[in-house]
C-alpha cells in the first residue's frame, strides 16, 4: 500500500490511521518510503497501522507498507486519517475504495 500525505503548513504531533483491508494481513512490520525515517512510532494494530511524528513539513511524503492477501473476495476498505494529535480543528481523510483479491 502507497500512502501519500500532502501538506500545506508543517505539523507538530501527527498521528495517521491507516486501516488495513479487511481480506488481507499485514504482511510485514516494516515501513519504508520517504517519510517514514521521520516516523518516531509505528503501531501494526489488529485493524489498521498507527503512526507517530513528532514533526513532519510542508509538502508531500509518501509511507509504504506491504499486504498479504488471505481470502478471496471484493471489501469496501475504511477511509484512513492524519490529524495533529493536539489540534482538533485540523484533520484529513481519504476517500473509502473497494479492493477486489482473487483466488489462486
């Protein structure tokens, strides 16, 4: 999965939920991508993946993070969020998709 944050102002404390497909598993408890050394926790939760930035600036970063497929099937897959942990007025989301896994 490709997760990609755009920000116009640099963020103290923010925290992004991303939630994990519902026919797939976490495949590994990695991160990589540009953004992701500046990452100061990552939690792989039953439901989805948690990060901690202490800061993160201006502009785009981009976090990936690998599935596995486990059952074949089409799921809706939840919107993900990023907001700053101490400013409730700031918040973004993704759009909701359906992700389709076929079978061997």
């Amino acid at each position: 999965m490709r997760l990609r944050l755009d920000l116009l102002d640099a963020e103290q404390y923010l925290l992004i939920e991303e939630r994990r497909a519902s026919l797939c598993e976490f495949a590994d408890d990695r991160i990589s991508g540009s953004s992701a050394r500046w990452a100061v926790r990552q939690e792989f939760r039953d439901d989805r993946l948690c990060l901690f930035f202490t800061s993160l600036s201006a502009g785009t970063h981009e976090i990936v993070y690998y599935l596995r497929a486990e059952t074949p099937g089409l799921c809706t897959v939840l919107p993900g969020c990023a907001y700053p942990m101490y400013n409730a007025n700031t918040r973004g989301e993704t759009a909701a998709t359906k992700m389709g896994v076929s079978g061997p």
